[in-house]
C-alpha cells in the first residue's frame, strides 16, 4: 500500500475563504475540487492530517457495481466528500500522465 500511495501527486487546496471555494492546480489548470475533483476518476482520497481517507464516490461505485449499496448512497458519498475536503489539506491525485479531468460516472 505505501508504493500506491508514493506514486501518486498530492495536490495542495487553495482555499478562499471569501467566496468559499477549495481549488487545486491541475492539467486542467486551477479547478474547483467540489465540482470537478469530486467527479473525477482520478481522485483517490483526502489527506487529513497524516491520514489519506479514500474517495467516498469511489468506494460507493464499487459496492453499487457489487449490488451492495443503493443510489442514495451515491448522495451521501458526495456529502461525505465535501465534509472531507472541509476538513482536509491535500489531494490524492493519480494523474501522473497529466490527462486532466476525466470523468467518474
């Protein structure tokens, strides 16, 4: 698990506090993490403090594609990951080739 974690980018949040809005540079240049990072294959987690927490829309895809979650479930991912991105510092990107936003659904 620690190589998954090394190979990845971390990318820092620029918050503003005035506007309430997290952004991150991206290949895509400056995006909105709640519109965009949300939605994107690339995400895999929030690092809080020392901690990575793993995307909540991606594991919530996961069971769906198992037939172990319902569709409400999607909601309360998306929930989870603004509360995370609240409370958290960095982002787990794997977008190591520079392809920008690719879309999760």
């Amino acid at each position: 698990m620690l190589e998954y974690v090394l190979t990845m980018k971390t990318l820092s949040f620029q918050r503003d506090e005035k506007k309430n809005r997290v952004t991150v540079s991206c290949a895509d240049g400056d995006i909105s993490v709640y519109s965009r990072c949300a939605y994107c294959r690339h995400c895999k987690g929030i690092w809080m403090g020392k901690r990575l927490v793993p995307s909540p829309q991606i594991q919530v895809l996961a069971e769906l594609k198992k037939g172990t979650a319902n569709d409400d479930s999607l909601m309360n991912a998306a929930m989870m990951f603004n509360t995370l991105i609240r409370d958290g510092s960095l982002l787990d990107c794997d977008d190591d080739e520079n392809q920008g936003f690719r879309g999760l659904y």
